[in-house]
C-alpha cells in the first residue's frame, strides 16, 4: 500500500508537502504514512482515494485495478 500512495504522489509530480497539504497534515505525518511507519487511518485513506481518482482496494493492495467503480444512482 505504502508504495502505491507515493508512485501516484509521484506520478503527478508532486512533493510530500503537496499531499501533506491536501490532506491537511503535516509533511512528518504524510511521509510516515508513505514509509509504512504509521497506519493511515480510515478518513485519510478515503481522502487519497478520492485525490488519486482511485478506490480504497487498489491503495490497500485488494486489486490491481486503479481505475474508480463508476457510481451508481440511487
């Protein structure tokens, strides 16, 4: 999981105080979070999905597939 959010910061070019930003923590936190030495929580996880376009499954290694589940009407 861990190197998945940081090939997708990477991907958009962006530094770790960018997504620090982004998620409202400090740069020290966000780059615990990508070394794996501290456990992103649930609301943080949603948020990175929701920022990388992606699903919470792909971060947390569950499936291959970066590409959102389209949302379904109600």
């Amino acid at each position: 999981m861990y190197r998945r959010i940081r090939d997708l910061r990477e991907d958009k070019d962006l530094v770790q105080t960018d997504m620090a930003k982004a998620l409202n923590c400090s740069q020290r936190v966000y780059s615990d979070y990508e070394r794996g030495a501290l456990d992103i929580p649930t609301e943080i996880l949603i948020k990175l999905a929701d920022f990388h376009n992606t699903t919470t499954d792909y971060l947390l290694g569950r499936t291959d597939v970066s590409e959102p589940l389209p949302k379904t009407k109600r």
